[in-house]
C-alpha cells in the first residue's frame, strides 16, 4: 500500500515536472504506458493466487486511476498556460490612443480646377475630358503647327514609343488644345446632318481642363502640370466676347472687380490673331505687376477646317490657361513643386 502511494507520488512529481505537454506525455508512459511502472505491477498479477490477485489488483486500479486523474489535471494546467501565453502575446494595449480616419480635403488644383468649371459653366461653357496620350496629329497637325515646330522637339514633348492603329506617333499632351479639335469634332458628328441641309449647328462653347505633361522643371514648371482649354466656336464670335468672358472669369476667380486685363500681342499657331492675357490687381502683395495668365487668340482658319467646319462661315476664339498658376497667384504660394510633392504639411493648408 505504501509502496503504490510512493508511486502515485512519484507520478505527481513526474506530472508536475513536464513544463510541456510532449514531456507530459513521455512521462505519462513511463506509468501507463505498456513497460510503465503501472502495467508492470498489472503484469506481476499473473503469478499471484486468486484470492490475492483480487484484493491486489483493485489496489493497483485504485493507484492507476489515481495517476490518471493527476495525469488529466495537468495535462488541463498545461493547456491553460499555453493560452495565457497567447492571451498574452496578443495582448492589446487598450491605453494607446486610437488610429483615427483622417479628415481629407481637396487639393489645392483640384479647388481651382472646380471654380474654374463652375464660373465657365455659369456662362454655358460644356466641360470635356480627354485623352492624356495623344496622337501627333491631334497635339500639333491638327493645331496648325508646321512640320519643323519647335514644340514638336523632343526637348519639349514626352515622346511615347508606340504608334497608333493609324500609324501616328503618341505623345504626352503638352498642352490641352488637342481637345479643342476632338471636341469640336465631335460637335460637328453630331451635327452632320445640318452642315448636309447648310443650316447653322449650335455654338461650340467649352472648357477642357486637364493634365499636360512637358520636359521642363523648376520652381514654376512641372514635367506635370495642369491646363484648361476654352473654345467658343459661331457664326459671330469675335475677340471683344473673349475679352468679355475672360475679363469676368478673372474677376470671380480672384474674387475682386478692382483687376485690369491686357492683351498683348503674341503667336501661336493655332490662332491668328493671337494675344497673351495679362491681369493686374490694383490692391494686394501682387499690386500693379503684370501677371501672364493665358494664351488666346481668334482661332486659325486652318484649324477651323480641321473641326470639320468651313472658317468663311464660322469663327471664334480659343484660350489656355494654367491652373496650376492661378492656385499659385490666389494662395500666394511661390513654388509650384509644393503642390506635387505631397507634402501634407503644406496641403493641410487648404483643407
Ligand atoms: N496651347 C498653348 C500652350 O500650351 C496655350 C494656348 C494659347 C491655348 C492660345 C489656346 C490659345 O487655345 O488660343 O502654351
């Protein structure tokens, strides 16, 4: 009887030592298992006499029984350690402060990109989007440009290594006046059956705001930049409209009556005449300096055919202007980079 206690003993300190439940297991086998201690003593039964091996055999079952609770007690003990240990491991920080979502805001451009739709679309200008990758055709032919253009060069033009289905040659758009030519083709599409009859088809009004890609970069020039087209195509358009429609779009833009507008005589090939727009604030940090903010000019008889329409009977004017440029001369900002380099130091600003 002492004996099998000093084995049950033996078994709890055995139990208590496995720090594992694989050592658990090994040391389970050294009592229940088929050589263990406990089987030996069932074995040693055989040789006693009947009345014996009852009596001695309940007392081994007891003691084996015994084992195996202590046995399924730790094997218990070492399944709550384990998880406590990843409970553990897992463990949250309930004290850190919470990852908040972060308030967005629009984009200094983008601001400007939408007052400039707005104040276009109030005086029923549509607004088009357009392809970023153009054909040679529509970025220079098609805009009057001669062959030998210096805009055409590759120091200018980001050239794409691929042609279209027809053969011409891609490129970055290095400005939005391509649009003016889908656009305005698209318009005469639609109206083919009029130009058929010889009737007059709606006025083209439009803005084409967008993204213009140049081989260029300083503190006023981004290989990336923004542009917004105008054309205002009839039957009688005339350079006193633009000056009307240009001279209001400044003055809500900038939100001030007390600005002048000049247009200075300039060249572009896809205009003739054409004029560089100027504005001068008569109060503020920029009072009284000339300030370059488009290009304009009535648009090229050349170009007007290749809308598809026929320039003795309709004519108009086209502008550019940069965007980027006019968010620089509203906000005061003197580094047109900063609006590219995602810096949210500087972009929180405008939130
Ligand atoms: N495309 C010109 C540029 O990138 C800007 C421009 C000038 C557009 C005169 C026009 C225009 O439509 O009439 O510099």
């Amino acid at each position: 009887m002492n004996a099998l206690d000093d084995l049950i003993d033996a078994a709890r300190a055995d139990f208590a030592a496995a720090a594992q439940p694989a050592e658990l297991e090994d040391a389970k086998a050294r009592y229940l298992g088929k050589t263990g201690r406990v089987t030996e003593l069932l074995k040693g039964l055989a040789v006693l006499a009947p009345q014996d091996k009852k009596t001695r055999g309940a007392e081994i079952n007891q003691a084996k029984q015994r084992i195996e609770s202590l046995l399924a007690e730790r094997r218990e003990q070492l399944a709550e350690a384990e998880l406590a240990r990843q409970l553990h491991a897992e463990a949250l920080d309930v004290t850190l402060p919470g990852r908040r979502r972060g308030v967005g805001g629009l984009h200094p451009v983008s601001r400007t990109m939408q007052r400039i739709e707005a104040i276009f679309g109030s005086m029923g200008f549509d607004v088009a989007d357009g392809p970023e990758i153009e054909t040679d055709w529509m970025s220079f032919t098609a805009l009057n440009n001669p062959e030998n253009h210096p805009a055409r060069s590759m120091q200018d033009t980001f050239y794409v290594d691929m042609k279209d289905a027809e053969g011409r040659w891609l490129n970055l758009r290095p400005h939005t006046s391509p649009m003016q030519v889908r656009y305005a083709r698209a318009h005469v599409a639609r109206h083919a059956d009029r130009i058929a009859r010889g009737e007059a088809i709606p006025e083209i009004r439009v803005i084409a705001p967008g993204r213009t890609y140049r081989v260029d970069s300083d503190a006023t020039h981004s290989p990336m930049f923004h542009q917004c087209e105008g054309l205002w195509i009839g039957e009688n358009v005339s350079f006193k409209d633009l000056k009307a429609v240009f001279s209001d779009f400044c003055r809500r833009f900038f939100e001030t009556d007390d600005l002048e507008l000049r247009f200075r005589p300039s060249f572009f090939p896809f205009t003739e005449p054409s004029a560089e727009v100027d504005i001068a604030f008569a109060d503020g940090p920029l009072k009284g300096a000339w300030l370059e903010v488009a290009g304009s000019g009535q648009v090229h008889p050349n170009v007007v055919r290749n809308f598809g329409l026929d320039p003795e009977r309709y004519i108009g004017f086209a502008f550019g202007m940069g965007p980027d440029r006019l968010t620089m001369l509203r906000y005061g900002v003197n580094d047109m980079r900063l609006f590219f380099d995602g810096d949210l130091r500087f972009l929180r600003q405008f939130r």
